[in-house]
C-alpha cells in the first residue's frame, strides 16, 4: 500500500513539474518575448503622446493666462533677444 501511495505521490509531482516546465517555455520563447517587448513599447509610445499633449494643453493655458500670443519665435532668435 506504501508503494502504491508513493507512486501516485510521484506521478503527480512528475506531470505537476513537466506543466510548470512548459509554461516557463512558452514565457521565455523568443515569439513571447517579442510580443512583450512591441506591447510594453507601445504602453511607453502612448504614454508619451500624452504626456506631448499634456504639455501642449498647458502651454495654451499658460499663454491665455499670461496674455502672450503664440510666439513664432525659435530658440535660437530668443537667445540673441536676450543678449
């Protein structure tokens, strides 16, 4: 009776660790890591567009608040204003 409990003991731990062992091979398959890798790329591209937007808005708001109209000016021709 003893063998026959430690047989199905093992079996179990046998078919439970081969599952384990596949799924672990799925995760870490190069196709599996790509799609993680284009998914986690396009959460960072949005993320980014919004901050971008965000930024835009607040910029708008700024210049209402402050009266200054969309100033065409770059960089460069704001500098040489202030030397």
């Amino acid at each position: 009776m003893k063998r026959i409990f430690w047989l199905i003991v093992g079996i179990a731990v046998g078919v439970y660790a081969v599952t384990r062992l596949k799924k672990r091979a799925q995760i870490l398959a190069p196709e599996s890591v790509q799609e993680s890798a284009a998914k986690l790329a396009a959460a960072v591209r949005h993320f980014g567009d919004q901050v971008r937007e965000g930024m835009a808005e607040r910029e708008t708001e700024l210049r209402d608040a402050l009266g200054i109209e969309n100033a065409t000016q770059t960089d460069s021709t704001q500098r040489e204003d202030y030397r």
